[in-house]
C-alpha cells in the first residue's frame, strides 16, 4: 500500500533520514521518501498504516 503522511516538525534531510530508518525498522522492504520542504513522507510498504505511524511518532515526530 502506498501512504502520503504530512509530518509537520519534519525539518531537514537529516529529519527524513531518522524517519526513513524508523520505518524500514518495522518493514525493511519498504520504499520511503521524505520531503522536508513539503513536509511529506510516502512511504510504499506492506506495514499497516497505523505501524507506520507509530513508527514515525517513536523517532519523534509528529503525523498530522
């Protein structure tokens, strides 16, 4: 499934990169790109979207 997440406090690439590793933690075979200027992450993954988010929130940041 493919999932777009607006993360607000996402700032700077390296934001995109903790975030990245956080999702591939629960789904190694998932594909992820980070925005930080849109502030958007998606996220092609066969987690279910509530992981994902939970994913997200445990690096630190926030899914609006």
């Amino acid at each position: 499934m493919t999932l777009q997440l607006k993360v607000p406090n996402m700032a700077c690439s390296a934001c995109g990169a903790t975030i990245t590793e956080a999702i591939k933690a629960i789904d190694p075979t998932a594909a992820v790109q980070t925005d930080p200027k849109k502030k958007l992450v998606n996220v092609e993954t066969q987690a279910s979207k509530v992981a994902i988010k939970q994913a997200i929130t445990t690096a630190g940041y926030s899914v609006a």
